[in-house]
C-alpha cells in the first residue's frame, strides 16, 4: 500500500471530514466504530486534540487503510507548522551556545547567575569569557602569545577563564626570578608538615606570584596552571587529587614553568597520570617535572633509600628516612609509589589530605565556597 503524503499542511481533522463524507459516516458514527467518546473525535476534526498513537491506530483500522503512522505524520507535520519561528530560532540559539561553552556548568558552579531568558544567558557567557558575541573566541593571550579556543575543551577553557578572574582580584609583590627562588626555598623548608601549607600563598605572593585554588571541573582533568597578568606570574590549582604528596608535586612543576617563562599560557592535564603512563612530553614539561620530583625528594637520596632498603620496606624506615631529609612520610611514600615500588594500597594513611588546610588561606572558588567578583553577576 503507497504511503499518502499531502501536497499542503492541512489539520488531519480535515483529512478525517473527507473519510466521513466518502462512507456517509457521521461523526457519531465513527465514535462508534473506534468505541471512543463523541467529544474525542469532535475536537480531533476540530484541530483541538493531539492524535496519540492508540488514536492513530483506531482511525487506520475504522477507515482500513491499515497505516497508523499515515494520522500520526499528518498530526505531526500540522503541529510542526503551528509553531511560532521564534521557537526554532531560540532552539537553534540554545543549542549552539551548549555546544561552545559549558554553560550548565557556568551556572551550577556559580559562575554566572542563572536566568531563563536566553538573550541574558549569552550576554553572562559572552561577559564571562570576555568575548563580544558567539561567534567570537575567546583567546586567552599574553603580548603576542596565546593559545587558541580549539586547543583546549570548553570545560579547561571555563577553568582557566574562572583562575584568572579570581587571580585579578588578588594581590601580591612585584614579581622577581630571585625572590620566587627564594620563595622556593622558604616552602621547601616547611615540607615536613602538612600544616604548614597555608603559608604558602603569603610565601608566593611576597615573590610576586599570585596562587589561587579552583575546585576542579569533573571531565576537565585540569591538575594546575600557570599564566601571567602582564608582569604578575599566577599558579592555579584544582586539588583533584587531594594528597600532600601531589600538592607540592604539582605547586613546585607550575613553579618551573614560572622560572622558565615556559609558555605564557600552560595547562597541566592528568599530570600524575602521564607520568605513570610515560607519556611522551616536551622538553619543558620533563624539565618542570624534574624539578619538582627532586624538590621533594632528591634523587640521590631517593636511589640510595631504594637500594638500601628495597624490598623490606616499613613504616619505620620510611618514617626515619623522611625525617631525615625534612619532609612529610606521605612524600615519601607517594614517590615510592610512583616508582611502583610500593602497592598504592600500602602506608595509604600517610598520604594526608590538605585541602582543607591550604583552602584557609588560599582565594579558593569550589567546594561550596563562590568568592564575589565585582561586575561578575547581574545582567
């Protein structure tokens, strides 16, 4: 049987009158055959009611032309039509807004205050990102270096974009590559104990370097940045894993890329991961975790330990071994660790949790806590 499709868009109840007039059926007739109320069928000839597919089938089996989705179709090209063109136009403008920026995750953590009116919705996007319209990307640039939006996912971008705004509202001494390495100094000092961490941000920004915390994006993947403010260098921090080991790890890398003016943008992502992968990394990126491997724990002191002591690994030894060298056991353990010399299920107590402790002193945006950005909210 050919499937009927119609030249123009006419209400199916139209289609139905022409069935009726074709048997000599009333409408009361027809409420019979299908065993549904007269109503029913006045206001589907009317236009007023929706074809649902039990209703679709009745009307193919009563007229025996045995197509249900023949009714179905006519209903739902009518129902298309009567839409207003805004309607499209507003999904069009929705869905291609979604699909360039995170924009769920702008208002969920905060970061632009939610509205049902789509024209706000772009006008907080495009005022978060700094851009003057849709079409625009944003470029997060510095002097004649920047990195371009497709080089990073949307998420990373919202991260990067949300560090900075908190890093503008933060202060710190003009920045000098002496006072940072003596800074450096100063942090390695107070390795030995996790409580010790919130002085790292007063410690930074005596050298210049504004340090901010941003909780992470789930999907991001984001461990730290490092970016400049004109002369100001910012190291930014997710915490996604909330570790002292991976704390100093990750500080001290960003602050290498400071050292060095890497890149004037530098995003680290799944650092620890790629580690632990092998992951073929650039010169810089061997460089930065170089550094900060041997600040923690210094080679020749790690080999040593791990010839000496290598398999018959205790909590003593290692407990005697950090205090030796002046940090934390955690450190110990998580470089351990990462040589797979010891199961991540073993000294697991020693790998303390510091967010909390760093959370106190830092600019911290996450974890419930959504510090006010002057001109950032409101229409």
């Amino acid at each position: 049987m050919l499937t009927r499709i119609p030249a123009e868009v006419f209400p199916p109840g139209e289609f139905m009158r022409e069935e009726l007039e074709a048997r000599g059926w009333t409408q009361g007739d027809l409420a019979q055959i299908m065993d549904r109320p007269l109503r029913l069928v006045n206001e589907l000839i009317a236009g007023k009611k929706q074809i649902t597919p039990e209703t679709a089938r009745g009307l193919s089996r009563a007229f025996g032309d045995g197509d249900p989705l023949y009714w179905m179709n006519l209903d739902a090209a009518y129902r298309l039509r009567q839409l207003e063109p805004d309607q499209d136009q507003s999904v069009d403008r929705r869905a291609k807004l979604y699909s360039l920026f995170p924009v769920r995750e702008l208002m969920k953590r905060n970061w632009i205050e939610p509205s049902k009116n789509l024209d706000v919705i772009e006008h907080r996007v495009c005022r978060f990102f700094r851009i003057k319209n849709l079409d625009e990307r944003p470029v997060f640039a510095h002097a004649a270096k920047a990195i371009q939006y497709d080089e990073r996912t949307a998420l990373q971008w919202a991260w990067l974009y949300r560090a900075k705004e908190l890093a503008e509202g933060t202060h710190s001494a003009p920045y000098s590559e002496r006072k940072l390495r003596d800074a450096l100094t100063k942090l390695r000092a107070i390795l030995v104990a996790p409580e010790e961490i919130r002085q790292a941000p007063r410690i930074l920004a005596e050298a210049g370097v504004r340090f901010v915390v941003v909780e992470f994006l789930p999907g991001a993947k984001i461990d730290g940045a490092t970016f400049w403010l004109n002369d100001t260098p910012v190291i930014a921090m997710s915490i996604r894993f909330d570790r002292v080991d991976n704390f100093w790890f990750v500080l001290r890398h960003e602050g290498e890329h400071v050292l060095n003016r890497d890149e004037l943008v530098t995003i680290d992502v799944e650092l620890t991961e790629r580690l632990q992968r092998k992951d073929s990394l650039p010169p810089e990126e061997v460089r930065a975790n170089a550094a900060a491997a041997e600040f923690l724990v210094p080679k020749s002191e790690l080999d040593s330990f791990i010839m000496r002591v290598r398999p018959l690994y205790s909590e003593q030894r290692i407990l005697l071994f950090a205090k030796r060298i002046g940090v934390h056991p955690g450190i110990i353990v998580g470089q351990l660790q990462f040589r797979d010399e010891v199961p991540y299920t073993h000294f697991h107590k020693h790998l303390v949790k510091i967010r909390e402790i760093i959370t106190q002193t830092a600019i911290t945006d996450g974890w419930k806590t959504v510090p006010p950005i002057p001109g950032q909210n409101g229409a």
